[in-house]
C-alpha cells in the first residue's frame, strides 16, 4: 500500500507574468489547492490558473483598493510531460499544492 503526501508544487511572493510547472517525466501530479492573493491595482488584475490545454481552472480580478483572494480546490490530473500556468496581470502571492504520484 502507498503512502502519499501533499507537496508544493509552486509558490511565489509578489510575482506579475507567468510561471510555468512541468510534471517530471515518471510522475503523475494531481492538483489539489491553490492559494493566492492578488496586491490592489488599477485596471482590474487577474491571477488565473490554466490548465495543460491553456484551459482556465481558477481565476480572481483583483481590485484597485483591496487585496483579492483566490482559493481553489480541486482534483485535476496531469501526466509527465503536462504544464499548468499561472498569471498574473499584477503582484500576487500564490502556492499551488497537491501530489506528485510515481
């Protein structure tokens, strides 16, 4: 029987842009959590999580005033070889969390 943990997968503090994660070759991952925040901007900023086929998962629109969160929790699967994405139109924080399975 297999014993499986939780692992972080990606975490950033106050990033704008993309970041990208690859599931290692000999892996599956499974999404589980994302956690993020979204700092006040102009122009209504998104943080938005995509999935392996540029599919949209998860996405928040920040405020000029106020933080913004985005909780998300889900169960989706990615192969070896498979990415997902996460922008950000403005600084955001983020972790993505879940299972690396072999």
């Amino acid at each position: 029987m297999a014993t499986i943990y939780s692992t972080q997968l990606l975490a950033r503090h106050a990033v704008s842009g993309a970041v990208v994660y690859l599931v290692p070759d000999g892996y599956t991952a499974i999404l589980r959590d994302l956690d993020g925040w979204i700092y006040p901007a102009a122009g209504g900023p998104l943080l938005t999580l995509l999935g392996p086929l540029g599919n949209v998962l998860a996405q928040a629109e920040g405020s000029a005033i106020t933080g913004t969160p985005l909780v998300w929790r889900g169960r989706q699967v990615l192969n070896p070889g498979d990415t997902f994405t996460i922008t950000a139109d403005a600084a955001s924080d983020f972790q993505v969390s879940g299972y690396l399975l072999s």
